[in-house]
C-alpha cells in the first residue's frame, strides 16, 4: 500500500513541475553561486542526494517545509523548492543538506527591473552654455548607462559622460537635438532605452541662413504680393511688420499670416504709397532679428508673339517660343517661359513646365505619350509676374519609333511658307 502512494505521490509531483513550467516557471539548475532573477518571476530550484539520503532547504530565515514561502515539495528525483512571484525579500542563501554535508547552495538574487526616473523626455538648455542631460536609472544591480545621438556621433571636448549625465558645452542652436539614453543590466540582458529631446533656448535666426539684409520685391498697382518672414527660435517667436510711411499702412494696406516659426504679409497694391521699405521684426526673450524688404514697382512683361514647333518624337516636344518685344537690358525683360499643356480635348488639368529663357531657343516637353495630340500655350515671366498666355496651339507628337529631325522640319515649314507667298 505504502508503495502505491508513494508512485503516485511521486507521479503527481512530477506533474506538479510539468504544470509549473506550461504557465510559465523556469527551473533553477546551477548547482552552486548565484541565481538572478527580476521581481516578479516564478521558477524551481531542486537538489538531489545521490546516496538517498534525506535531505532538507534552509533559507534565509531558516528551514523551509511544505507551508513556508517559497515551499518544498518532494518527488522521486529529490526535494525541489518552489518560488512564485519572487519579491526582493526573498533574496539571500539557500541551502539544501543531507544529515552530513552541504549538496547545494544557491544564492538568489532578485532584482528590480530597469526604469528611468526623474528623467524628463524634453530637457532644456541656454545657447553658449553648457548643460547636462539628466538620465536616472532605476532597479537592476549597477547598469551600465551609454549614450548616443540620433543621426550625429558624440565626440569631444563637445560632449562627455559624467555618470548617468551627458554634459554638452557651448550649446548651439544647430547642436543635434534627439538623444539615447540605453540602461544595460549585463548579468540578466535586460535593455532599456528612453530618447530624449534636448530644447536649445536661443534668439531668432532666418531661415536660410544666407537670407541677404535686403529682399527685392516687385509689384504693381492693383497686384497682391506676399512677403514671407521666416526664423527659428526658442521661445517661439513674435512676428511684428512695420513701413517707412507707419503702422497705419500696413493695417490699411496688409494682412498678416502667422504660424509658429513664419509670417507672411499679404500686400494689396491699391496705392503708390504701398511701395517702400517693410521690416519684418521677429522676438523673443533672447534677441531680436530684423529682416528688410523692398517693394518696388514694376511691369508685367509682354505675352510672346507666337510658339513653333521645332521637333518632335514619340515622347517629346521641342517648342520654340518667339519674343519680338525682348529687350535685354529692360529690367522688366522676362526670364522665364512658362510652356502648359494637356491632351487635346481631355478634361484634366494643364501641367507647367517653367524653363529660363536660353539663346537655341529650345524648350522640350517630355515623357509625353506618342501620337497624341497636345494643347500648348506660352507665357512671360519676369519678377513681376505672368503675362498673358497666347492661344492655344495643338502639337502632336509622333508614333513610337520615330522622329522628326528638326532640320526636315525647318525645311518643310519654310517650303510651305515660300509656297504660300509665291503662288
């Protein structure tokens, strides 16, 4: 009968430490130093007498049986100690004896995981002073603390780790701005890393930084112009405009719109007083930056005359855009072509292509699709602006495969031409 309940004590016990692995406990199997594992965690260290001998747990606060914590539990392979959601108490010496010398001894320690405290995601610093990144780690045995930049490298003198701290001297406001702090607790593996953005307080500064002292702006009577004020700064800024003739213009004359880091002053041209000298003032508690516009008047530029097609292929046209009224030395003379088109008879919208005036005349549409019809129109630009486009002219490019050389085509449309007239 004896031998009955004790295979099926044994039989249970061993289903017991089955059950205990399936929902989640790990077993212990160093036979001497030290066990570590995080607050919270479950496991089984177990000890076997090879001689059969009776053998019994002691812990740190002395012997251990089947109702202390952690509890033994008996089975055909030994005596096994069971430990269930450790908290840091259970840390110390663990002994297992038989009745004349010491099997194992197991020294556990559990530790807290790894967290970051008293470390603020956004930390701030004063430009042209030096300031340390604070990154306090918690829990774990000593970790080690490193640190890294997001898309730079942390170099000397510029930065140096002192402890859990990354000190940075001389703060620029161009300085990187996301930095790692990565805790490593070796002895377990555990990770832990939190990104912390540094907050650089300094005055304004344009954006680009080649912003020149003085902007050109042209303009005429009845048109709208916007001028466009934008810095960087921390504190974020306040954005203020101003006119050699008085406020009182711009409140008359203009329309502020104002995000963070840009302002924009919409101008309406409605008086010749409106063309001046404008300041866009940007502020903060650490400085000021001044920007100056000029608001000239000047002219549209004239429509072109006419546009020809040069040449053409399967996914191109060459357009060639004539301009009797070009005068180079006129400050007013375009610079630009704008060239629209779109598929012939197609509701879609015209596609532009801007392109600067060059001497062989030669302004390609391309990636368009072969033997198809196109709807072409030209434009002026200067600094003022647009003139007027010219009608519309239809231009088709030619199947896949082949190319018209412009030479034929030259001789061609003069041929027409000579034709036409002397008839």
């Amino acid at each position: 009968m004896k031998m009955v309940v004790s295979a099926r004590c044994g039989i249970l016990n061993i289903f017991l430490v089955l059950l205990m692995i399936v929902l989640g406990f790990a077993i212990a199997t160093d036979s001497q130093g030290e066990v570590i594992k995080k607050l919270g965690d479950s496991f089984i260290i177990n000890c076997k007498d090879n001689s059969s001998r009776l053998v019994t747990w002691r812990g740190p606060k002395g012997p251990l049986g089947p109702n202390t914590e952690p509890n033994v539990g008996f089975a055909s392979y030994g005596l096994s100690l069971y430990f269930t959601k450790v908290t840091k108490s259970f840390s110390g010496v663990y002994t297992c004896s038989s009745e004349s010398e010491i099997i194992r001894t197991v020294h556990l320690i559990v530790q807290d995981p790894l967290s970051f405290v008293d470390t603020s995601p956004t930390q701030i610093g004063e430009e042209k002073r030096d300031v340390t990144l604070r990154c306090e780690v918690q829990g774990g045995d000593n970790p080690t603390i490193t640190w890294s930049v997001i898309g730079g490298e942390l170099k000397g003198p510029k930065f140096e780790v002192i402890g859990d701290g990354l000190l940075i001297r001389n703060l620029s406001w161009r300085d990187p701005k996301d930095y790692i702090c990565k805790a490593t607790q070796e002895n377990t593996g555990e990770v832990k890393a939190k990104e912390i953005r540094l907050k650089v307080l300094h005055k304004p500064y344009p954006i680009p930084e080649e912003w020149p002292n003085e902007v050109k702006v042209w303009g005429y009577i009845g048109a709208v112009v916007n001028l466009t004020c934008e810095s960087v700064a921390e504190p974020l800024p306040k954005f203020d405009w101003t006119h050699q003739d008085g406020a009182h213009l711009i409140k008359k004359y203009g329309h502020k719109h104002n995000s963070e880091y840009i302002s924009v002053l919409e101008v309406n041209i409605k008086h010749p007083n409106v063309f001046g000298n404008f300041k866009c003032l940007v502020t903060n508690r650490y400085g000021t930056l001044v920007r100056q516009f000029v608001l000239e008047e000047g002219t549209l530029p004239k429509s072109p005359d006419f546009i020809e097609l040069k040449g053409a292929n399967s996914d191109l046209l060459d357009i060639g855009v004539h301009n009797s009224a070009f005068n180079a030395t006129d400050s007013m003379a375009p610079k630009y072509y704008s060239i629209k088109f779109k598929v012939a008879g197609k509701r879609e919208d015209w596609k532009e292509r801007i392109m600067l005036l060059n001497a062989e005349n030669s302004y390609p549409l391309r990636n368009l699709a072969s033997n198809t019809k196109y709807e072409v129109t030209a434009a002026s630009k200067n600094d003022v602006g647009y003139s007027e486009y010219l009608n519309i002219s239809i231009f088709t490019t030619l199947s896949s495969g082949t190319t018209m050389n412009p030479f034929k085509f030259l001789f061609y449309y003069y041929a027409i031409i000579i034709i036409f007239f002397c008839w």
